[in-house]
C-alpha cells in the first residue's frame, strides 16, 4: 500500500524528468538547425559576393576583393 505522499513525489517526478527531456531536445534540435542556418548564411553570402564581383567591375579594372 502507498501512503500518501507517493503519488504526489510520483507526480512530481514526472514532471521534473518531461521538463528536462524537453529542455534537453530544444537545445539537440535547436543547436543543429542553427548550424546548418550558419552554413546556409555563409554559402549565401560568398555566392553573392562572386556574383558582384563577375557582374561589377571596378574602377581599377580588378576584381573587387582580391
């Protein structure tokens, strides 16, 4: 027989645990979308730098950034 208090720490226990499991896969999921975020920002923004630099000439008559 349970006394009283053991389904309230049962109760407690639970949530504790769904809490931190979900704190736990917020950060997993979160962290790996904004590494590829990071990737995409970065491919993004050398693809448009080349195309800048194919489409713009300079007053130099060189390339802009190299």
């Amino acid at each position: 027989m349970q006394s009283r208090w053991m389904p309230l720490v049962e109760a407690a226990t639970i949530i504790v645990a769904g809490y931190c499991l979900a704190v736990l896969k917020q950060v997993i999921v979160f962290g790996l979308f904004g590494a590829v975020f990071t990737v995409i920002l970065l491919v993004r923004s050398d693809l448009l730098r080349r195309v800048f630099n194919a489409v713009i000439p300079s007053p130099l008559g060189t390339p802009i950034n190299r």
